[in-house]
C-alpha cells in the first residue's frame, strides 16, 4: 500500500512542477499570459503560481486579472503561504515570505467528473 502511496504522490508533484510558474520581476501581463497558455494548450486543470519576497503582490495580480479578465471559469483553489531561510552573498540569514496560489479551472474539473 505505501508502495502505490509513493508512486501516486511522484506523480502529482511531476504534475505540480510542470504546471508551476514562478513570478519574477517582468511585468504581470507576461505571467497573465502564461497561465492562460498553461491552461488552453497544455490541456491541465490546476496551475500553480509560486513567489516569494516583494514578487507576492505580482503573483496576486496575476491570479486575479486571470480570474477576472480572462478566463473567467478560474477559480482559487488554495493558498499556501510559508517562510524560507536564506543566505545572501554576505553570509548572513534572513527570511523570505513565500507563496502559492492554485488556480483550478472549473470547466475543466466538471467535464472530467462527468467522464
């Protein structure tokens, strides 16, 4: 049973790292566009947006003009918010918020349900 547990849990974070887009410092449209790419031509249900530090509030943009101006369907499925320990270049330690946002395509999940 463990066994099946582990190949199950393999497979969903293969799925989880192929539909996560890490926001950065472009511009919130670019990453906009890359969710609905994600969405339309990859064929999945769920993406992940993932950032940390001063590129939260860009990854929340971006889930929102997502969800309000483009696809509409999209919801948020789960908000995950943590802290990592970083070392800069100087050796000295400090936290970093860090966040991910699942955006689940509700058309998407409906028609799988009903297959």
């Amino acid at each position: 049973m463990t066994e099946k547990a582990d190949k199950i849990k393999k497979t969903e974070e293969k799925i989880k790292d192929e539909n996560t887009i890490f926001i950065g410092n472009k511009p919130s449209m670019q990453y906009v566009i890359a969710v609905v790419t994600q969405f339309n031509s990859n064929g999945c249900n769920k993406v992940f947006l993932k950032a940390r530090g001063r590129t939260i509030s860009r990854a929340v943009d971006t889930a929102e003009i997502v969800k309000n101006r483009f696809m509409k369907n999209i919801i948020i499925k789960d908000i995950q918010i943590g802290t990592e320990n970083l070392t800069n270049e100087e050796g000295r330690k400090s936290n970093v918020s860090t966040i991910e946002i699942s955006l689940l395509n509700n058309n998407k999940s409906n028609s799988t349900k009903n297959k």
